[in-house]
C-alpha cells in the first residue's frame, strides 16, 4: 500500500556535487518547458550507463540554471574530464539549501503531478529562508525507481 511522505527542510553540503549531463541549449531542442522531457528521453537514450566517471549507486541530476536559462540532465561524477559536445558540466557549490522530498506511486505522477504541486519559495517566505535564484537541483535516485520506490528531492540554494 502507498504511503504518500514529504518532507521540507535545510541542509548544509559540504562536498562540491560534481555533476555531467545533456544541456537543452546544446541540444537543438526549443528552449522551453515542454522540451524537458524530450531531453531526458535524448539523455536515456544516448548518455545513460555511459557517462565517464558516473558515480556507483547512479543518482542522476537536473540543473536548472535560471539566469542563464539552460537545464541539464545528467548524474553525478566522480571527476569532470572531457565532456561530450552536447554535454555541460556543473559543480554543485558548498553551502545551504532548501531540500523538499516527495514521492508518489508512479514516476510520472512524481514527476507531474507532485512535483508541480510543491512550493519551495512559499515554505522559504514562511520560515524567513532566502532564496538564491541562480539555480535549482532535482535529484533522482536511479537505483530506487528501478525498485519501484518512486522518490525524489529538490535542492534550492539559500543565500548566506
């Protein structure tokens, strides 16, 4: 039986998250939402299971870069060395963030349904947390989708 848990609160990391994926300004694809799940079909497809120095358990990432505007779908690496063409590399920094857990009984309603459904920058206004809006992390935990434990978290950086 599902069981449906969340959970919001701050922590601190403290190791840099090296991180190598698809980038949606590379890819060709329109900058735009709809073009998310396009790239990560793109990244399944190409990328997944072969990218260097992957990281074992494989925990794959997005990086949503909000100034810029670019997202990256990709995992977590032990080293950055060359990176494919329509790759980037992003280095996830020290510090504190905002991390907001869910899960729900499917992927896509983990990914769709719930995940649009959370309010970061509501709870950080509440809880007087200030928001850096340079970027934002999802976290997917390969390994545990494949158990079919549908669970994931977001990392919102919070300005010092």
């Amino acid at each position: 039986m599902f069981v449906e848990k969340s959970c919001t609160e701050i922590i601190v990391i403290d190791r840099e998250i090296k991180v190598v994926g698809l980038s949606l300004q590379k890819s060709g694809l329109p900058i735009s939402f709809a073009s998310l799940g396009k790239l990560w079909d793109i990244y399944g497809e190409t990328y997944r299971g072969s990218v260097k120095n992957a990281e074992i358990p494989v925990v794959e990432y997005a990086v949503c870069l909000n100034k810029i505007p670019d997202y990256i779908a990709g995992c977590r690496v032990t080293e950055i060395d060359e990176v494919e063409k329509d790759c980037l590399s992003f280095i996830i920094p020290v510090g504190k963030y905002i991390k907001d857990t869910f899960n729900a009984e499917t992927f896509e309603q983990l990914t769709g349904e719930v995940m649009g459904k959370r309010n970061v920058k509501a709870w950080a206004k509440k809880n007087k947390v200030n928001i850096n809006g340079q970027f934002t992390i999802e976290v997917y935990p390969r390994e545990d989708f494949e158990k079919g434990n549908f669970q994931m978290h977001t990392l919102t950086p919070v300005k010092e």
